[in-house]
C-alpha cells in the first residue's frame, strides 16, 4: 500500500435492495458493476391502475417488505400492504437507481446522526445505503471528488446525497467486494 492508498477502514455490511423501495437483502459479497451492485434495483413496484413507477416517499410501506426474489409473492404481498392492487416489473434499463451507482454510509455518520447531525428528510434509522463502513479516524463526506479503492473494485466519489447519509459514488473498475475488505483512499 502506498501513501496514494492508505487504509481508512474496512466494509462492515454489505446490502442489496433486489426491488426498488423494499427492503434490502444483506449479503457476505456482491459484485459491484458500473450500474452498481449486482442485483440491487433490478425490480420496481408498479402500480396495478396508472401503471406508473412507486417510490417509497409516496408509498412508505414499502421499506418495511423484504422482496422473497419471486416477483409473483411479492407482488401480492407489496399489494396487501398498500391496499391496491400493484406488480413487481423488470426495472428500465436493468437498473432503478436514482443518483448513483453505489450509496456508502460510514458507522460514524449513523453514530453523528443519531447525536442529530443528519440531513433534514433523512432517516438515520435505514439509510438505505449499499455498502457500510467503518471509517474510526475518516468521515467519508471528505472524499468527494476522491476515489476509493474496496477489494477488487475502484469507486469514484462524486457527491454527498441531499436527504441522505454518507456518500454516492461511480464504479471506476467493477470487482467483487466483501464484508471486511480494507477502505483503501
């Protein structure tokens, strides 16, 4: 490791959200693309009726649901929960992520979060984050404009999310990445 690369942590949780605004799935390893984590995003909640695309600010619900990976089930259990009928659809373009392709999230900002330095609208409780950090001596909302190196995969800090904790960030050079892989800066 060089002065260029110094370790400033490691992956604490990894979590995919197979369906967009459901409930994510935690996961040892994932494959991170240039569209993101393999997986994460692959589906959306349609509604039965319009046909249009729900989120989870207009149906908060749906974060509580955890997707079974059967678009069928889950459609009828998304459906029994928001009291209409709805389906679970292949996402446009193989991914709905709205801002980024990765969402990083260290423990301490949760911590900082939870002494009330978080983000008016955002939940400290479910950042919604795909990968979470332990960063004891960093705060990852410095590395914008940076890039970040976890296993075999090489990410481009580009921004921090308005309504959110930590970080987005583009995939440079896709690769596996693993709970307890170094942060490399």
């Amino acid at each position: 490791m060089t002065a260029a690369h110094a370790r400033t942590g490691q992956v604490a949780r990894i979590w995919v959200y197979p369906v967009k605004s459901l409930g994510g799935t935690p996961r040892d390893r994932v494959r991170l693309t240039h569209a993101g984590p393999e997986g994460d995003r692959a589906w959306t909640v349609v509604d039965g009726g319009s046909g249009e695309i729900l989120r989870g600010k207009h149906a908060p619900a749906l974060a509580r649901l955890t997707p079974s990976g059967d678009p069928d089930a889950d459609s009828r259990v998304v459906a029994e929960a928001l009291g209409r009928p709805v389906r679970i659809t292949p996402a446009p373009g193989g991914s709905a992520t709205d801002a980024a392709a990765v969402h990083l999230v260290s423990r301490q900002a949760i911590d900082r979060a939870e002494l009330g330095d978080v983000p008016e609208g955002c939940s400290a409780d479910d950042p919604r984050a795909n990968v979470l950090l332990d960063l004891p001596d960093d705060d990852e909302r410095t590395w914008v404009g940076r890039t970040v190196r976890i296993g075999a995969a090489e990410l481009h800090v580009t921004r921090t999310p308005k309504h959110c904790l930590g970080v987005y960030a583009e995939v440079r050079q896709p690769g596996e990445i693993a709970v307890g892989d170094a942060v490399l800066l």
